[in-house]
C-alpha cells in the first residue's frame, strides 16, 4: 500500500523556516566564537613575545618618566580590521603596542579620573568591536578614512593619539588648521604626545620633487614649530620580516615655557607665520 504524503500545515512549513533560520544564527555564532577565540590567542602570543622583546623595553624607558604630560584618553587610529588577512599579524602587534602604551599611562590613586582606551577604523567589523570591547576599547565611528568622524571630538589636550598607519591625507587632516566643522571646536587644543610614522623616515619614502615630499616636510617643520620632540622609537625581539612596519617614532610636546622658547627660536630662523601655527593640533 502507497503511504500517503500529508501536506505540511502552513504553520509547519513557518516552524521548519524558522528552524533554519536558527541554524543559521547558530552556525553564524558558532563561526564568530572561533574567530574571536583566534584572535585572542594569536593576541596573548603577540604579548608574550612583546613582553620578552627590546621593544618593550624601550617604551619603557621612553614613557616612565617624570616630565610626562597628563594624559587621561588613548585614541587609535587606521588600525585596520584584525581579523585574517596578509596583515592581521601585524595589525595584531600593533594593537599589542596601543595596550602596552596604555599599561604605562596610568593615573595616580589620588586622581579621580581614568585613562580611557578608544579606536577608530571604517574597515572594523561586528567581530573586531566585540574583540577590543573585551579589552576595554571602545569603538568609534568615522564614515572614511579622509574623516576624523568621532575620534575628532574625542581628542584632546590630554589625549595620546597612536596612529601606526595613516595616509598622508589623514596625517594633514589631523594636524592642519581648517579642519572638517565637526572638529572645529577643538581648533587650539594640541596633542600631548603622538605615536605615528617617523616622519624623518617617511619623507624618505618620495622623491624630492613630489608633492608627498613636499607635504611630509611640511608636518615635519609644523611638529617642530610646536615644540614637538621627536624620538624613533628602536628595539628589537619583536617584528618579523613578514611583519614589520614602517619605523614609529614618539612626538612629545614640550613644557609650555620650552615651547614659547621654541616659537621664539622659530621667529628668529625666519619660519612664516602660518608653519608657527602649524603644531600638532585637533
């Protein structure tokens, strides 16, 4: 005898639909755990081995003195999304540097106030935020990377900026005068200290005669003219070849009395007006 096929009720039908939706969801879950639990592991690799490195020492040394300006925000910038790629061991690291810079910045018990981690890429991800929220990040948002977006309200003059990798366009955005009107409010204000290229070594990077030349110099006279220290940041232990950045340097502002020196020194070696005003600023 031929068994009879009963036509599914229409609820049925929505019961198995819902059901593969649920699978979905779950195989989704399941595929962000795992990459979450990689780039925690590949993450406390890359401590591991920074902590044991020359690298980690120098920042150290560089940022455990008594002269350092108060600092209260960290914000990073152009990281990139983390997650697997050519790049991710790098980007990794260079997240693994952002969080050793903020492990050395803490504030007194008597200061009421915190230091506060933020970063700020287009190309993060749902995965990415998750992950550095678990590390205390939080996540801003800019449209593109030609746009300062939220970190432009965020910085100020107790903000160590750390940017390992930014276009030029972005490195003049963010020192320039006439920036965009969301971030014009903070026109004045001057970072204390900068984690970025070595613009020394950056302007190397073109010919003399281009424009990208022409524009590095330009951040280079506008950091000095702000009575910016430039410190190349060395040490090794830690890059791979297959890893390793373009040379970072530290730009630390100057106490404010230096700092009216150096302007000083700036009128007398005939720098225009306009480079004078051209200090790191937001």
């Amino acid at each position: 005898m031929r068994h009879t096929i009963k036509p599914q009720p229409f609820e049925g039908n929505g019961a198995r639909s819902h059901q593969t939706k649920s699978k979905s969801a779950s195989r989704k879950h399941a595929g962000s755990s795992r990459q979450l639990d990689q780039l925690f592991r590949l993450y406390d690799d890359a401590m591991d081995l920074f902590n044991q490195s020359a690298l980690a020492a120098s920042f150290e040394d560089m940022l455990n003195v008594k002269n350092r300006p108060r600092i209260t925000r960290l914000v990073s910038l152009g990281l990139g999304s983390l997650l697997d790629s050519k790049d991710q061991q790098r980007r990794i690291k260079q997240l693994v540097i952002f969080m050793a810079i903020a492990s050395h910045l803490t504030l007194p018990m008597s200061d009421e106030s915190s230091v506060t981690l933020y970063a700020q890429d287009p190309a993060f991800t749902a995965i990415d935020e998750a992950f550095l929220n678990s590390l205390g990040i939080t996540v801003l948002k800019t449209p593109s990377s030609s746009d300062l977006g939220d970190a432009g309200q965020m910085i100020n003059e107790e903000t160590l900026v750390y940017s390992p990798f930014l276009t030029i366009a972005t490195y003049k955005l963010l020192f320039s005068q006439s920036l965009h009107t969301s971030t014009k409010s903070l026109l004045g204000s001057k970072i204390p200290i900068l984690v970025s290229d070595d613009f020394n070594a950056l302007k190397l990077k073109w010919d003399k005669r281009t424009s990208e030349h022409r524009d590095v110099e330009t951040l280079i006279k506008g950091a000095r003219s702000g009575n910016y220290r430039r410190r190349a940041v060395h040490g090794e232990g830690f890059w791979a070849e297959s890893d390793r950045p373009f040379p970072l340097a530290i730009y630390w502002r100057q106490a404010a009395t230096l700092q009216k020196r150096g302007e000083s020194c700036a009128s007398a070696m005939g720098f225009p007006r306009e480079n004078q005003a051209m200090s790191i600023q937001v």
